[in-house]
C-alpha cells in the first residue's frame, strides 16, 4: 500500500474572524503550508495577515472555520500546550529585562520540566546557531543590541525544538544593513533544521528574498499566491504587481542617481 501523505504543517479551512459586525478581518480563509517551507505574507496594514499568524497559535480564535497543525485542530488542543510545540518570534520581541540571556531562551524548557543541564547546553547550541558568542548568556538584555535582542528572540522561539516557526515583523525595527543579514541567518537556519516557517511582513522585497512563497493579502482575503519568480513575471494579478513596482521603482531611481553622478562627476 502507498504510504499516506503527511498532513499539511499549518492548514486553514474556511477560517474567519470577525472582531465586530463589520467587514470581517478575515475572510473565508483556506491555505496549507507545507512541512518545511517558508512562506511570506504581505499586504498593507489590515489587510489581515497579522490575524492569520495568530489563529495559528490560537492568539486569536476563529469566528468559523478550523485552523490544523500537522493534522491536529488547534481548537481541541490546550492554548499552552500547543504554544511550547511552536515557535513565535515577534517585532517587540519580548524579552525579560530582569532575566539573563541565558535564562531567557531557557524559559519554555524549564517550563517542559527539563533539566538544568540539559537547559545550558541548549543555551550554548542554540547561541552558536545564531551567531552569537557563548558568554553572552550571562548578559541581560539592555547591554545588546537590536540586532543582538532579536537574535536572542529567535534563540528562545527555538530553544524546544519547534519544526513550525511563526514571525510576525520580526525584523522590521533594524536597521537595513542588520535586518539583511538577520535574514539571510535566519533563512539559512529554517533550511539547516528543515523548519516551517510562516512570516508576515509589510517589506516585499524582503518576502521575494526570503521566502519559497508569496501569499499577499488585502481586505482580508488572499488575492495572489505564487512563487517569487512567478510573481515577479506578473503572475499574481494588479495587487501583486503594485506591491512589486515598489522595489522596482526604488532601484530604479538609484540607477538614475547613479548614472547622473557617473556623467557628472
């Protein structure tokens, strides 16, 4: 007999939210994740992308509809249980101030009941991971940078072993320059631990560079969802495409500047 296939990773079926009896934030919404991809979603400020992270975790409920992860309906599963199996990395990022570095990627282990040792030696691993020397887990929080903090935030939505990472904005208080390599860390992590990963945000040219796939959201309904490349050929229709010209223009006045003060200089 063939094997079965393996459930989606995240799958929402028909899900809705409504906050008030207007235009619901999200519409009937139904999208499957696959294990092991990386997937953005984009689109203005609500636009209802941000709501669809959450029903995930179950930061927010659905009005209707079921939301699954890896076959399971989150509904029927404890809110904290299902939390501690899923990663979540946020703009704010959220650290304790009065915990150590260390302490503070260590929190949800502790709260599994795992070992103090166990605990340091994930701490050291997952240090490495991102890129940050082992002494800094005595640091506490306020002598980091933002780069630094948001590398510890993506340490500690790790430190239990998700296979399914959420990320809501998380780079987009950085600066240019660290927000690029945070990002290619970052990518280059979900690819070495074989993670799921579902990120929202509003930088286009950060999900085209990212991610495997491109779900862009407005009204709260999806309105294209495709591949990179097949969205920058036009295959996600006029919304798509004027999120797209953003970048585009951009580079394009820079060519201009550029070529400007090559004639000139």
């Amino acid at each position: 007999m063939p094997a079965t296939p393996a459930p989606p990773a995240i799958a929402f079926d028909r899900a809705c939210k409504r906050f008030s009896n207007a235009q619901p934030a999200l519409a009937p919404l139904s999208l499957d994740i696959a294990p092991g991809s990386f997937v953005a979603l984009v689109g203005a400020s609500g636009s209802g992308k941000t709501t669809t992270l959450k029903l995930v975790n179950r930061l927010v409920d659905p009005s209707s509809g079921r939301v699954r992860v890896e076959g399971e309906d989150v509904a029927a599963l404890p809110a904290a249980q299902l939390r501690r199996r899923i990663g979540y990395v946020f703009q704010g990022i959220g650290l304790f101030p009065h915990l150590s570095v260390g302490e503070n990627i260590g929190i949800v282990p502790r709260l599994l009941g795992r070992e103090r040792a166990w605990i340091a030696a994930r701490v050291a691993e997952l240090l490495a991971m991102v890129a940050l020397p082992p002494d800094y887990a005595a640091r506490v929080p306020a002598q980091l940078s933002g780069g630094e903090r948001q590398r510890i935030g993506i340490a500690r939505a790790l430190a239990a072993g998700p296979k399914i990472v959420l990320m809501d904005e998380p780079m987009g208080a950085l600066d240019p320059v660290t927000r690029d390599r945070l990002g290619r860390d970052y990518r280059a992590l979900h690819d070495a631990q074989r993670l799921t990963t579902l990120m929202v945000t509003h930088d286009i040219q950060e999900a085209l560079l990212l991610a495997d796939r491109v779900v862009v959201m407005a009204r709260g309904q999806v309105v294209a969802d495709d591949r990179p490349g097949a969205l920058l050929g036009g295959a996600g229709g006029a919304e798509a495409a004027a999120l797209i010209a953003v970048p585009r223009e951009q580079a394009e006045r820079i060519a201009a500047m550029r070529d400007a003060g090559t004639r000139h200089g």
